[in-house]
C-alpha cells in the first residue's frame, strides 16, 4: 500500500481513495494509514444487494506536487 502511495506521489497525485464494506475488517487498515472515510453508498434492496461501501480518501501534505490530477 505504501508502495502504491509513493508512486501515486510520483505521479503528482494529490490524494488516493479506496473503498471497502462496512462488514470488512480492511475499513481499520486503511484507518490506520491514515485513510478518512468520506462517504458510502447504499445498494440494499437493490438487485446488487450488499453492505454498505464505504470510501476513504488520504490528502497527501502539500509541497509534494505542484500539479492536480483527478483522482
């Protein structure tokens, strides 16, 4: 994850997201990185009936890239 991070970096990036399931334990790792969670989506009773998605975003620190690229 570290990895994808830097590169995304690198990159001029200025933040990541990922997402996960409200039910799955990978909402703690991401919390752990530094990841915030910033938004969800609802799919029950829907014919893709899941759990809850739950999107967490990561500000890079400004001074690292002088350009934006979208997500």
């Amino acid at each position: 994850m570290l990895l994808w991070e830097a590169e995304m970096r690198e990159l001029g990036y200025k933040m990541v997201m990922t997402s996960t399931q409200i039910n799955e334990q990978a909402q703690h790792f991401y919390r752990k990185l530094g990841y915030k969670e910033r938004g969800s989506l609802f799919l029950d009773s829907t014919p893709l009936d899941q759990p809850q998605e739950v999107f967490m975003l990561k500000p890079f620190t400004s001074g690292l890239s002088t350009h934006f690229n979208a997500f």
